[in-house]
C-alpha cells in the first residue's frame, strides 16, 4: 500500500463548501487590521512548525526533505508578501 486514506461523501463536501462560504462573509466583514493579527499569528504558527510541515511534505510528495525544508520556509515569507500587497 503506497497511500490510503479516506475520501468524502458528496454531502459531506457540500457541507464543506457551505462552512467555507458562512466563514467567508464574516472574514471579509473584519477590518484589515484584525484580518492582517490573524494571518500574522498563523504564519508565525508556520515557522514554529516548519520541520513538520515540511516532513508531512516531504511524505506525500516523496520529495528529498531539502527541498521541503525550503517550500515550508517560504510558505511565512508568501504570507508576508501577500500582507505587504495591501499596505
């Protein structure tokens, strides 16, 4: 067995897709400022698990994990560039 895993139902998608949509129309009700502390507070959550993010990478890619290493690093500096895009 390379990979195995569980898939989801229809339903189940749509529900996803449905929470996505209601968390949505609050998210963009926030102001940047407070929209700006959360996505901040989660890119630093990323560089605190940047070596488990890139050993999960590096498992379901196959990928040497140099190489994750390196996408998980640039995974904060993308957020700091997005964030800089609206300032």
């Amino acid at each position: 067995v390379i990979w195995q895993g569980k898939g989801a139902t229809a339903e189940q998608v749509n529900q996803a897709v449905s929470a996505a949509r209601e968390a949505f129309i609050d998210w963009k009700k926030r102001p940047f400022s407070e929209r700006e502390a959360i996505v901040l507070a989660f890119a630093e959550k990323v560089k605190e698990n940047s070596e488990k993010i890139a050993e999960v990478i590096a498992k379901e890619t196959g990928k040497p994990i140099w190489e994750t290493r390196t996408e998980a690093a640039a995974m904060a500096g993308k957020i700091a560039i997005s964030i800089r895009a609206y300032h």
